[in-house]
C-alpha cells in the first residue's frame, strides 16, 4: 500500500519495491504510449519497454539514452512532437532531460547528470 506525503501540488506517493513490479510498470507505460506506434513497429516498441521497465536489472543511464532514441525513431511521424530532448550544460553542472509528453501527463522521463541518473515512469521514481 502506498504512503502518501503531502497534499495538492507537492503530492508524492512512496511504494514498496513489491507493490510495484516489472510487470504493472510496463502495463502502465505501454497503455500510455502504444498509440505512438505504427503497427508494423510495435513489436520492437515493445521490447524496449520491457527493458526499460525492468525493475530488477534497471538499464544504466547509457542505455536509457539508447532505448529512448530508439524509441523516438520507431514513433509515427505525427507523434514525435510527443518526445521531447532537452540537454543544459554550463560550468558547474550538465544534464540531459529525456521524456514523453501526452497532453498534460508525462509518462516516461529520465534525467541524467554527470554523477547521477533516474528515471520516472507514470510519476513513479525508478532508480
């Protein structure tokens, strides 16, 4: 069961590694974002959601990159708007947002800096 922090606009939600499995983040992203796929693509889609969503062996930030490129060049042509880049570097700090946007709700974004990495999926921090 989830623990809830805070209310309204700084709510955050704390879950045990059990009440979220590989399986459920997958289920959760994949219903989110399938339609930005042509058909003839889905499958390979597919795959790489699987290994971004594996909870047990997460994919080092390297990878992440990777998968999520991969995932922007298999996305139809009408929704790469939904895939967004964005990299700030100056001299003390250097990072690169990566993340998918539909409407309002951002189902997948991964942050990397020189030191560290995360990602979110479903406003659910991964690593």
């Amino acid at each position: 069961m989830p623990i809830t922090i805070g209310r309204g606009f700084l709510k955050s939600e704390m879950f045990s590694q059990s009440a979220i499995s590989q399986r459920s983040f997958f289920t959760l992203l994949w219903e989110r974002i399938k339609d930005f796929f042509c058909d003839t693509q889905r499958s390979t889609a597919d795959q790489y959601i699987k290994e971004l969503c594996d909870v047990a062996s997460p994919p080092d930030a390297q990878r992440l990159f990777d998968l999520f490129c991969a995932l922007y060049e298999l996305s139809s042509p009408s929704c790469r708007g939904n895939f967004h880049f964005q990299h700030y570097k100056d001299a003390e700090c250097q990072y690169t947002n990566l993340f998918i946007k539909d409407g309002e709700d951002i189902p997948l974004c991964i942050v990397i800096r020189q030191d560290h990495y995360y990602y979110d999926i479903m406003n659910r921090t991964v690593l």
